[in-house]
C-alpha cells in the first residue's frame, strides 16, 4: 500500500472513531439523566406501575446498556432517532425540513464568507504592515471578539427596527412557499453568521499565508531571482492551498455550532432554533438527534480538509515518498 | 554554624544544583513589558479595567433596587430620574445594567480558569509522557472538540437543568482540549532543553520536573491562551443566558436582559442595547489584550531564536 493510501486510511480511521465516541457521549448523556425516558414520556402516570413497567419494556429499557446502545446506533445509521417526546412523532421527520432550512443557511453564509476571508487573508499578508493591513487587522480584531447575538442584534438594531426598516427582524419561513420567493427571511441571519465568522478566518488564514511567505523555499525562490510573480504562484500558492482547506472547513465547523444562537435570535425554523427548544423541554431524542448531527458535520468537515491538505500540499505529499 | 541561615544553605548543598528555569530573565515579564508597549494592549486594559468598575462599583451606586418595580413596563427614558427607562415589567434598566456586570464577568473568569487549569495539566502531561498515554488522551480530547462549545453546554443542560455551576464547568471543560494543545506543544519543545535534560540526569521525580521546571517556562502561552478564552467564555456565558439557560430572572445579567427585553426592541431598545454595547464592549477589550499578548509573544520568539 503506498504511504500516501495509508495515511489517508489512518485520518478516515481517526475521524470514524472520533464520531463513534462522539456517539456514545450523546447516547451516555441521555442515560445520565434522572429517571428514565419511560418516566419522561409518562410524565405524572408514571405512579401507574404496570404501565411504567410496560412502556419500559416496549422501548427495550430493560436490556443490558450496550445493548440498548447498539439497536440505537442501528437506528441512527438508518436515519431513525426514535420518536420526539414532546411532539410524538418520528425526530426523522419533525427534523428535515428544517435540516434543509438550516443547511441553505450555512451555505448562504459559507458561500459568502469563504471568499471574503480568503481574499481579505491574503491580501493582508501580502501588503503586510500596509494601511490596509492594519484596518482590516483592527477591523477583525474586533469583530472577531463579538458573540453572534452581539453582532445579530446590531444587525437587527440598524436594518430592522430602529435605524432602516428594510428586512424582517424575524425569520418566518413559510414552508409551503418555495425558498427563493422567501430569500429576505435569510438575509440577516446569514449577515450575522458572516460577519460573526470570517473576521476569525481571515486572521487565521493571515498569519498561515504569511508562514508561508516567510519560510525557506520561497525566500530560495526569490534568491534564485524568480519574478515574484511566480514565486507566487508557483511556491506560495500550491502551499497556502492548505491553509485555504482548512479555512473552508473551520468556516463549516464554525457555522455549525454558530447556528444555534443565530437561528434562536431570528427564531428561524432550522435545527439550532430547534435544539433551544428541544433542550427547554428536556426532549431527549431530539437533542440526541440535533448534537449528533452537529458534531458529525464538525468531525466530516474537519475530516474532509485533512485528506485534501495532504493530497494538494507538495511537502507532505512529495515528504512521503 | 548554628545559624538557621547556615542551615539552609547545608541543606541546599545536598540538593542537586538544578538550573531553574525561572533563574533565566522571565520570558513571560519580559512579554508583558512588550505587549504593553503596544497602543492596541492599553486599550484593551483600559476598556477591561472600565466595564469591571462599572460591574464592580455598579450595585454601590444603582439609584434603585434591580428587582424593585418603579415605572409601566418598558417606560422609554423621558420620565425623570430614569435615564434609560423601564425594563419590560417595569425594572428601571440603568439600575439592572449596573448589577447585571458581576455575574457575566465572574462566571467566564471561573470557566476560563477551570479550562486553563484542565488543560495545562492534560497538556503537560501528554506533552512530557508521549507514547501512548499522549496518543489516548489527545483522542478523547478530539471527541470534546467535535461539539461547539455551545452545543456541548447545551446537551448536558438539556440532562441536569439549567444551573450555573454545570454552565461554568462544560464551558471550562469544553476549553480545555485547545489549551491542552497550545501547552503540549509548548511542553515538547522545553523539555527538549538543558535544564530539563539536566533534572532528568538528577533523578528528579517527573512530576516535580513538569510543575518546577516546564510549567514555569511555558507561562507565556499559556497567559496568551488565557486571554484568547476569557474572549471566548464571556461570549458563550452570555449566550447561554441569552437563550435562557444561564442566569434565571428576577437575576440582574446582562445576557438575560438581552432575551428579556428583546419584544420591546421597537418602542424601548435600551434595555437590549447598553447590554449589548457593553458585552461587545467587554469582548473587545479582552481580545485587545490577548492580540497585544500574542503579538509580544511572537516578537520575543523571534528575537531570542526560540522555534
């Protein structure tokens, strides 16, 4: 097996693994929990003995603990998390619409935020110390240190209430209309994410694109008289590839915890707003259901920008071989 | 020769002559002098320094009690001696905003202090030992790291409720994996050096090695770390009360003034506002000092040769 397969294989191992015991956090947590989910569905009937012992045994509460563990994992893997306990029917079911919801938002936000960080990083590293390195550099700074509702309430504050009223302060989408007739509903929220997310990227990326400026093989490439020009595209470039990976998968793995305040603050109809809910009313399998989603999108992205940092940087690449 | 004097230093001689790594000019003084030459550090501390009086002198000067109802709910601020009006049953805001500080402040400094405390402990440890002990704990530190710290927080709220010290703890452990990195890595550099090799030679026990020797060379990191989580654990303390699971009312706090308030955005945006303003304000300032830190950090670095 080449190296290259096999370090590739180790990093899909790693990752599987990470999202299995991610798995059993989330499965562990709802056991942890003070009476059971028995006790939780029956709410005051629980003194109803029989009814208590039966529902028990009708949901396998019963069974040994990894057994119980490993007909739920079956299920997830199936893209069954069991039924809502305060709404009653199927978590699969009560969560794809606002699966997709969510899902556009984040990409509305990544599809403008990769940009922005990526061009504002390396820019500023480029034209390091320059007057525009250092406003965007404070400009950042601060945003970068913002919560999201912080950022979503000025938002809310300056284009919704009280200075401009031009967009809708909550985002009510309507699910029998088609999205794009409703794209206003997603305009602030996914302003907020950006603005909450790409300052962060941008710094990171700043400080990697400059790594790579400053390290021996472009300072070689410039000794040897190259126009700096190619000493760009062909030394700088391929290498700062992999950090512009790994920005693209913060960005995602940002976005999927950032979700979660934002779409709360516009009380948009996706799984973060969903997850506050579902954590208010204490409904287990759906907050099992939300977590695991999030963290494997978090673990996937992560994941994801590893493989490709290592097929597209030339010095892990040709360091192998 | 039976001056307690001489005794010590008897004692001394049979102690094997270890150099200390803090016998060196600290590095981490020496950052600190260098992040304070830097205008973006004053601000930071100057804003910091601001917003912990008002949080601090707040309640001493508040003209009337946080839960005491003195004007119709969400009164905006023309009735005398209510300069930013009422809350949204009738609170007087600017009573609330100088109470609300404490909680916030206090409860980010707790977590931040138990990540900071966590995490250099795991990270010295993984750093020092290696082998597999560094293998598996960095492996279930990744599983930490797969949740959002507000998602993780979340989930074990949704199990035990909301309450304040589970809050503090998850978010202090949810910062922990990355200081455990940052001090790992600071860890495998320095116990490569002189000094470390030389307490090996000793037969110094390995414990006393990493809490005399290598934590004492690794603060400087680790005081950026610290400023960089503060940032952090401020934002994600006021979020959770913000979304109501943090502080619970009739609580004066920040965050939960925010959620409180937010229907009356339109007709009295003062009590959403100056929270709002002085939590961006607080985080801010926090992340002045941390870049100031980090910033000092690299320079010194850079001058003394250290990779």
């Amino acid at each position: 097996m080449s190296p290259l397969l096999k370090l590739i294989l180790v990093r899909v191992g790693l990752g599987v693994l990470t999202l299995l015991m991610v798995s059993v956090v989330v499965f562990a947590a709802t056991q942890a929990l003070p009476g059971d989910t028995a006790r939780a569905i029956l709410g005051r009937e629980a003194t109803n003995v029989d009814r208590y012992e039966a529902l028990k045994e009708q949901l396998g509460l019963n069974k040994p603990m990894t057994e119980q563990y490993l007909s739920w994992l079956g299920g997830v893997l199936t893209g069954d998390f069991g039924n809502s306990l305060a709404q009653d029917e199927p978590v699969t079911q009560l969560l794809s619409r606002r699966v997709i919801n969510t899902f556009i938002l984040v990409g509305i936000a990544a599809l403008l935020s990769i940009p922005i960080s990526l061009l504002l990083g390396s820019l500023t590293a480029l034209r390091r110390d320059s007057k525009f390195d250092i406003s965007v550099s404070i400009g950042s700074l601060s945003l970068a240190a913002l919560p999201e509702f912080v950022i979503g309430i000025i938002l809310i504050l300056l284009f919704a209430t009280q200075v401009f009223n031009w967009l809708p302060a909550v985002s009510r989408v309507d699910p029998s209309l088609p999205i794009v007739q409703q794209l206003d509903m997603f305009v602030l929220p996914a302003l907020t994410l950006t603005l909450a997310v790409a300052p962060y990227i941008t710094r990171i990326l700043r400080a990697s694109t400059i790594e790579v400026l400053e390290s021996e093989y472009v300072m070689m490439a410039r000794l040897k008289g190259l126009p700096e020009r190619l000493v760009l595209n062909r030394h700088a470039v391929p290498n700062a590839l992999a950090p512009a990976l790994q920005v693209t998968a913060l960005n995602l793995a940002w976005l999927a915890g950032g979700v979660v305040v934002v779409e709360y603050l516009f009380a948009f109809p996706g799984i973060g707003s969903a997850l506050v809910d579902a954590v208010a009313n204490r409904d287990m399998p759906m907050v099992q259901a939300i977590c695991l989603i999030i963290a494997g999108v978090y673990v996937l992205a992560n994941l994801t920008a590893d493989i490709l940092t290592i097929l597209v940087s030339p010095r892990l690449r040709t360091g192998l071989r | 020769m039976s001056t307690p004097e001489m005794r010590v230093n008897d004692s001394e001689l049979v102690e094997p002559p270890v150099v200390h790594a803090d016998s060196r000019p600290s590095e981490w003084l020496m950052m600190l002098r260098e992040a304070w030459r830097m205008g973006r550090t004053k601000i930071g501390v100057g804003i910091f320094a601001a917003i912990v009086l008002i949080a601090v002198v707040g309640p001493w000067v508040a003209p009337y009690s946080p839960t005491e109802f003195v004007a119709p709910p969400f009164s905006t601020p023309d009735i005398p001696k209510m300069w930013l009006g009422s809350d949204y049953i009738g609170h007087d805001v600017l009573t609330r905003v100088l109470y609300g500080g404490r909680t916030v402040i206090l409860l980010a400094l707790a977590a931040t202090v138990i990540g900071l405390v966590l995490g250099v402990t795991l990270g010295l440890i993984t750093g020092y030992a290696r082998r597999w002990i560094d293998e598996s704990i960095m492996r279930i530190l990744d599983v930490v790291l797969a949740f959002p710290q507000i998602v993780l927080a979340l989930l074990f709220v949704s199990i035990l409720g909301p309450r304040l010290w589970l809050i503090v703890l998850i978010v202090g452990i949810s910062h922990a994996p990355r200081i455990a990195r940052v001090a790992r890595a600071a860890t495998l550099e320095v116990s490569q050096r002189d000094f470390v090799l030389a307490a090996e030679a000793f037969g110094i026990a390995r414990w006393k090695i990493l809490f005399n020797e290598i934590l004492p060379s690794i603060t400087s990191p680790l005081l950026v770390e610290f400023g960089l989580r503060l940032t952090y654990s401020i934002g994600v303390i006021a979020a959770l009360s913000f979304l109501g699971f943090g502080m619970q009312p009739p609580a004066a706090d920040w965050g939960l003034m925010i959620n409180e308030n937010r229907i009356g955005l339109v007709i009295q945006p003062w009590p959403v506002v100056v929270p709002v303003m002085l939590i961006g304000i607080l985080t801010i300032g926090t992340n002045l000092i941390a870049d100031g830190l980090g910033r000092a950090l690299i320079g010194i670095e850079r001058d003394t040769g250290v990779e």
